[in-house]
C-alpha cells in the first residue's frame, strides 16, 4: 500500500533511502507511551487554538473569519467505525467532547451527504476557517496597521554578527535585525543550519482540489473516516483535501493523488453537479513534521533572541495564533505561559 500511487499515505521509492533516518525515529515515537506522551503536548497547544484567534482579531473579527460549528468524522463501514474506536478514546482521555451519531442523526445535521454513512462523530468545540486567503488577508492589515510591514523576499542565508544582531541575506538586499523568528515551515531545518543546528524536519506532502464557486451548504468540516480525506465548504468553493505523499521537497506534484480525493469526494456528496460544469483547481502543499509529530516553537540555545516556529505538521492554520502568541511572549517577555520543553529544537 505504501507503495501504492494512490494511495492515502506513499513513499515514492526513490526517496526511501533519504527518509529511513526520519522514518526510523517515526517509528519509534509511534510506541504508544511515547504517542500518549506526544498527543499530550500537542493538545496543550491545540486548546489553545480558538481562543488564540479571538485574542489575535478581536471577537468581532474572529466571527468573521471562523465558523464554530465543530467537525464531523464519517464512516462508510462499521470495521473502519470500529478501527477508529482505540483513536477517539485517545482524544477523549485528551479532553475531546464528542458524540457518535448514527445515519439519521447524520443526516439531519449534513443533509448534502449521500447516504452512505452508517457511523458518524461529531466532535464539539471545532472551529473551520471561512476562506484561508481573507484570514490572511485580515492578519496582513492588522499588522500594516500596527506599523510592520511586509517584504517579499527569499533568504539565503543569515548570521549573527558580533554584538548579537542578525545580518539576513536575501536575493537583492541584506536586512539587520534585533530579533529574528526563523518560521519557513518545510524549509525551516535549512534555515536552522545556518545557526549551526541540525533538526530532523520531514515534509508531508498533500494536495487538495478545490471545486471554485461551489456551494453544497456543508456546515461544519467533515473527515471521511477511512481514508481521512476531508471536505470543507469556504467562501472560495468547496474543498476537499488530505493525503500524505513523503517524497520530500523537490519532487514535483503528482496530481493523480487529487484525482483519488475527487473520487472519494464524488462518492461522500449526493447531486454533485458533473466536473465539466464546474472549475476545478488542484493543489500540493509541503507539510513540516517531525517524527514525534510535535513543533519546534522556542529560542535558539546558542542565540537567546532568534526564535524557531515550525513543524506544525497538519495543523499549522489551527496553531497559528496560539504559536504567534507563545513566539511574541518570549520575545518580549523572555517568558511564556506554556512550559516549552515538548517543543525545544534540541529534543532530537
Ligand atoms: C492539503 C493540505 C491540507 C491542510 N489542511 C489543514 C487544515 O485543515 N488545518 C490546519 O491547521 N492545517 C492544515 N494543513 C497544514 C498547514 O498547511 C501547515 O501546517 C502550515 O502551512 C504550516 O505553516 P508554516 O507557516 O509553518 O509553513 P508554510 O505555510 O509552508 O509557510 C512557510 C513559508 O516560508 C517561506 N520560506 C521558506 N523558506 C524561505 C526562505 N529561505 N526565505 C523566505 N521565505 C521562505 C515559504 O515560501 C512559505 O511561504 C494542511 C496542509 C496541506 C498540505
């Protein structure tokens, strides 16, 4: 199945022999009580997730741009409902609220589901974000407004000149700073070399495929429990998602991957109208995971005002705030209000 091209998780082969280091320490934090230990931390994070927004926009703004309605995993078979069963009772022990509905309750709360879906769960407490590209787009303004600004730029390199400032060497021009936060997600282990630090840093590669203008009224996330793909309605269109490809970051996307989500997608949704009626866009992204699924969010040991801010896996959009919040404390504070060490990039 690893191997396979379509499938829901596959190594490429010609990219195994770089990955079985990374895969290997995988392996090992997969024993459950280093998973449990591990699924602590990152819950400790995603608490925080919503009320790091509200704080970061407002709540006005936070209204606009997240939808509370929680999340809902679907099951086409009793075996894979039953398969789930060991995973909810984790969340649970976690703190997660949930309920598990059957098709009629279903129904009543996704009536553009086919009726296919014999087992559901819903999960309380769940936000969804409206469209990605207007949260981002509100951030951008608040942080014009607050006098930053933004420069589009790629660096190539950084140092620490004496007296502790930071010389960053990007295509045109050199930028010095005080304080520097390194967050290039999938490409931060590179960045981290130039500080003398070595991290294990994989990408997850997925893709998505996004059915523009479409709206089917789907009111809150919707994972299909077998193969984790998952549908979300934004105010782009509709989007399903989910897949992990290692194939690290330069291989170019393999879109055949899409058209599987868009076959289970096809499946999940009564009276979707046919593809040659809709515009359809694909999409592959570079996941940033470590193999103990946990982020680096904290300082550099050797240069107390360089932060890191990455391997937010495939919950980097829900942990934004919650990290820029941890980040901004330490910088300004030297302090946080979460203990740190899960997340400090000389665990490995
Ligand atoms: C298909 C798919 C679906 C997903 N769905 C969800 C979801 O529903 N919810 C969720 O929470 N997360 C989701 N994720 C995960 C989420 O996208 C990631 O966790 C998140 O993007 C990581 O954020 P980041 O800022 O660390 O990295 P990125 O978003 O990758 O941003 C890093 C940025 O740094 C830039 N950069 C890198 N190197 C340099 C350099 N040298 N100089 C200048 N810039 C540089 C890159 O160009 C990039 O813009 C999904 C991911 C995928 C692929």
């Amino acid at each position: 199945m690893l191997f396979e091209k379509d499938g829901s998780l596959v190594i490429r082969p010609q990219y195994l022999p770089k990955l079985l280091p990374w895969l290997s320490r995988f392996v090992h934090n997969s024993l459950p009580s280093r998973r449990f230990k591990h699924a602590t931390a990152l819950s400790i994070l995603l608490k925080e997730s919503v009320s790091a927004y509200v704080e970061l926009l407002g709540q006005s703004d936070v209204q606009a741009h997240l939808k509370e309605n929680g999340s809902l995993t679907v099951f086409e078979t009793t075996s894979g409902y039953e398969a789930n069963r060991k995973d909810r009772a984790l969340l649970r022990t976690l703190g997660a609220r949930y309920d598990e509905l059957n098709q009629h309750e279903l129904v009543e709360l996704e009536p553009a589901l086919a009726p296919i879906f014999p087992r559901a769960v819903y999960y309380h407490g769940c936000a969804q974000v409206v469209s990605p590209f207007g949260l981002c787009q509100a951030l951008a303004t608040q942080i014009r407004e607050a006098g930053g600004a933004i420069v589009r730029n790629e660096v190539h390199h950084a140092e620490v000149k004496t007296g502790g400032h930071i010389s960053l060497f990007a295509d045109d021009s050199e930028f010095e700073c005080e304080a520097l936060v390194v967050a290039a997600g999938a490409w931060s282990a590179e960045a981290a070399k130039w500080f003398d630090i070595s991290v294990p840093l994989e990408t997850e590669r997925g893709y998505h495929t996004t059915m523009s203008r479409l709206d089917i009224g789907l009111n809150r996330p919707i994972t299909h429990g077998e193969t984790n793909i998952g549908m979300v309605q934004l105010k782009e269109g509709l989007r399903f998602g989910g897949t992990v490809e290692l194939a690290g970051l330069d291989a170019p996307p393999d879109y055949i991957r899409g058209r599987n989500i868009h076959r289970i997608t096809r499946r999940m949704i009564q009276d979707l109208p046919p593809d040659d009626s809709l515009e359809i866009s694909d999409w592959m992204g570079c996941r940033p995971t470590l193999p103990d699924y946990l982020p680096v969010i904290g300082p550099c040991p050797n240069h107390s005002n360089i932060c890191f801010a990455f391997g937010h896996q495939h919950v980097g959009l829900s942990l934004a705030a919650c990290t820029a919040k941890l980040i901004s404390s330490l910088i300004l504070d030297s302090q946080s209000k979460i203990d740190l060490t899960p997340y400090r990039i000389d665990r490995f």
